[in-house]
C-alpha cells in the first residue's frame, strides 16, 4: 500500500505528492529486455523510501529513472526484433536466389 493511496493529513505541510514507482515500466524492462529489469526495479523500490524520509527530489529522480529503464527495454526490444526481421529477410532472399540459380543450370 501506497501513502499517496488516502489524502494527506491537515498537518502534513510542505511534502510533496509521492512520485509513482512505475513498477509497470519496470515489470516491462522483465519481459522486453531482463538485463534492464533489475535497475529498474532497484529505482522504483527507492522512490517509497526517499519519500518517507523527505528526499522528494530524490524519490522523483528515482521515480524517472524506473520509467526512462523501462521505455529504454522496449526500444531496445523493437529494435532488435526488427532487425531480427531484416536479417531473417535477407538470408530468405539470398536462400531464394541460391535455388533459383541451381534450376537455371
């Protein structure tokens, strides 16, 4: 449970709303590119932490960094699958062309 779940209490002057830990980002650095997760996660379990104690500066960086990970996995997961695509493309074409050559002699 969250402490941004319930409204703050009335003597609670000067803190600052709690950041959102993006654990989803994280949990999507897991499945689009592990290596990333493990960063993530470590930055979205301290944005929690540097709240409570009054790093809000801290808690949002934090916050930032799980969020940047996880977009970072994603692109990282495009752009490999993409290029899994293109080499798979091109070893097809040039298997193709090697057959097509064998039937013409």
């Amino acid at each position: 449970m969250y402490p941004n779940q319930y409204p703050a209490p009335a003597h609670d002057y000067g803190r600052a709303p709690m950041p959102s830990p993006h654990a989803g980002w994280a949990a999507a650095a897991v499945i689009f590119f592990w290596p990333l997760a493990f960063s993530a996660f470590s930055q979205s379990s301290k944005v929690v932490a540097l709240w409570v104690v009054g790093d809000f500066q801290g808690a949002q960086n934090a916050s930032n960094r799980a969020k940047r990970l996880g977009k970072i996995a994603l692109l990282l997961w495009a752009v490999i699958t993409v290029g899994f695509i293109v080499v798979y493309a091109v070893i097809l074409g040039a298997i193709v062309q090697d057959v097509n050559d064998l039937n013409s002699y």
